[in-house]
C-alpha cells in the first residue's frame, strides 16, 4: 500500500492475521530485500517455528549486505559524517517491544533491539548509553563510517550542504553550510526534495509463525544528512511498526518525521 504525503511516497506493509491464517508462516518486508526475507523463511522453516529468532535473522542479513545503503552501517552520514542506526523488535504476543535509536559503534542493531526486549523493562535506549548496553552482551564495538559513506558526506560538503533540513535558520541553509543560529524570519521547507528514492529504504519486516505469532522489526541507518540527534520512525512503536498477534501487524518505510505523525498504527487500527 502507497500513501502520498506532501509529495512523498510511503510505503506500508499491513497484514490481517483472519485473512492469512490458511497461508501461516508468513514472511514479507519492504523492498526488494530478498536475501532478508529468504533467511527469515529458512530460520521458520529449518529452525523451528520462532517469529522472535526469524526476524532477527532476516534483518541480521539486510544489515550484513547494507541493503541500498539505507540499512546497516557504512550509509546515511548526518551532518558530522557519522552513521548511526535505529532499530525495533515488537512482539504481537505480548505486546512488548524493544528498540535503539541513534547507537553508535554497534553493526547488529537488530540484535541490540532483541536484548532490550528480552532482557531489559524498558522500550527504548538510545545514544552513546546504548552502545555501552550493547558492549555489556558481548557485542563488539566497531567504526560505522566506510569509504563510500564518508565519500558522500565530503560531496555534500562540497555541494553547500545541500538538501539538509534546517529551517528559520541563518545563514540560509538553502545554500550555505552552518553552523546556523536562529533567523528572525520563516523560512519554507522544502522536505519533498530531501527523501529521494534513495533515501528512505529501511527494512520493515513482518512475521507470522505457525502457530500464528506476529512479530514486527525494523532495521534502518536514518535519513541522509539527518542533524545530528535526530531519531526517526523507525524504533518508534505505531510508526516505524506495530504487531498485534490477535488483529494482524503494520510496517513502513518512507519520511520518518512524517510517518511519526500518522502511520502506521492509524492503518492498523483499521484493518
């Protein structure tokens, strides 16, 4: 499903459990991640009926590839060159999920994601404290920056540091670099021109085991050139997904600030 917001294309997963019962397990996500989806199917299929380990692995794969370079490390520089990833695991059970938002150093961030559902009371670490989290179970601290991830916040620079998203700001980020100190005037905003279809392509993931547990996730380097902080949809529970294994699960892809505003969860309500 295709929803057209301020001229940008979001793209949105839904799934009703009462229509796919019959058709139970059930691997889907967003794109033309195959890999992803193929190894979410073995790990049901092969490895027994485990929607929790089945995603995992899916995204794990998406990651590994860093798929359209929307995904994994080594894509999506902000401001300061630096990639940082999202991600979110949530559980249609029991209503539980766990996410990371803006970690850094850490490749497997689905799988940090995992280890704040499992083992933690909280929904969401993010920062420079959830790399400390992630260290803590054994997963090893790594550069996130590669050549062609650098290579692309250099040309920005270059470019003037455009499209960025500053606004009401000066000098004018329309064409020039910051840094920026609040403008006495409004600006206007042209977000259409910074989510290209090159930026935007996270993994959302749906998965419904035999037995009929629905998982959501999400896996996701956040947009190109983001300022430096900035979260998007994408670990936000009812925007970047949602499960709920009695009704069906949602999972999108497109302009997290928007999305964050709207979707998913308003289409799962209504399936």
């Amino acid at each position: 499903m295709q929803f057209k917001m301020n001229s940008k294309i979001i793209i949105l997963l839904l799934v009703n459990i009462l229509v796919c019962l019959a058709e139970i397990p059930i691997v889907i996500n967003t794109w033309k991640f195959q890999h992803s989806a193929q190894k979410a199917w073995s790990v049901l299929n092969e490895g027994g009926d485990s929607a929790l380990d089945a995603l995992t692995a899916g995204c794990e794969v998406c990651q590994n590839e860093q798929c359209d370079f929307t995904v994994g490390f080594g894509g999506s520089p902000d401001e300061n060159g630096e990639t940082t990833l999202d991600a979110m695991i949530f559980d249609g059970d029991t209503m539980d999920m766990g996410a990371v938002g803006g970690i850094r150093s850490i490749k497997n961030v689905i799988k940090v994601a995992r280890h704040v559902l499992e083992r933690t009371e909280h929904s969401l670490l993010v920062g420079s404290l959830a790399t400390q989290f992630a260290k803590s179970f054994g997963l090893p601290k790594e550069p996130l920056a590669t050549n062609y991830s650098l290579n692309l916040w250099r040309e920005w620079r270059l470019n003037n540091c455009q499209p960025n998203f500053w606004k009401n700001v000066e000098p004018d980020p329309k064409s020039k670099c910051g840094p920026y100190k609040p403008a006495n005037f409004e600006s206007e905003s042209d977000v259409a021109s910074k989510f290209d279809t090159g930026n935007h392509d996270t993994i959302g993931m749906i998965v419904i085991s035999r037995r009929g547990h629905v998982v959501a996730g999400t896996s996701t380097n956040g947009a190109k050139f983001k300022i430096p902080g900035r979260v998007g949809d994408s670990p936000i529970p009812g925007a970047g997904a949602y499960a709920d294994s009695k009704i069906g699960a949602a999972a999108a892809t497109g302009d997290g600030d928007i999305m964050m505003r709207f979707l998913p969860r308003w289409c799962y309500q209504n399936l």
